[in-house]
C-alpha cells in the first residue's frame, strides 16, 4: 500500500512538472511574438517624494529642508485635491437641483 501510494505520488509530481514546463514554453512563445515598450517620466515634485520617503525608511540621511519642502508640496496636493472635490460637489449639487426641477415641472397623466 505504502509503495503505491509512493509510486502514485512520484507520477502525480512528474505530471505536475511537465505540466508547468509545458506552460512555461507555451507562455514564453507568446511572450516573445509580442513586444511591449513602458516609458516612465518624473517630475521634480516625484522625485522629491521618493527622497523623502527614502528619509523616511532611513536610506536617506535626515534633511529639515527637504522635509519642510515635501511638506509643502503635501499641503499644496491637498489643497487642490480639496477645490476639486468642492467643485465636484456643487456640480452634483447643481445636477440634482436642475433634475428635481424637471420632476417638478413634468405633469403628472
């Protein structure tokens, strides 16, 4: 019993290896008939985070300047995130006062 179990195990895991090199060539054939091209730009504001962050994980020397900066630059992120949101939401509020108007205004049968 114990040697058939053996024997089934070792079957199953050569099955599975072949199975996954089967996959593997199939994958990689693909991989090359396609060609893919990624192109990654940062600006200063970026960069600037990524240091402050590398500050942060003690990769980086400390910096008072720079933090102050970063946290500047945050300040000013939040800010616009903030008028887009307000500016969101009174166009939503608008939407909705000119919808309620038109339920109004459409006579009931």
């Amino acid at each position: 019993m114990r040697r058939t179990l053996q024997t089934t195990a070792r079957i199953l895991s050569v099955a599975a290896a072949l199975l996954a090199a089967t996959l593997l060539c199939a994958m990689s054939t693909r991989a090359d008939a396609q060609s893919v091209a990624l192109k990654i730009t940062i600006d200063a504001d970026s960069i600037e985070l990524l240091r402050a962050w590398r500050r942060q994980h003690g990769l980086d020397p400390p910096d008072a300047q720079a933090d102050e900066r970063v946290a500047a630059l945050m300040r000013q992120r939040y800010a616009a995130q903030a008028s887009n949101a307000a500016v969101t939401h009174r166009a939503h509020a608008v939407e909705s006062a000119s919808d309620a108007r038109l339920q109004r205004a459409t006579p009931r049968p």
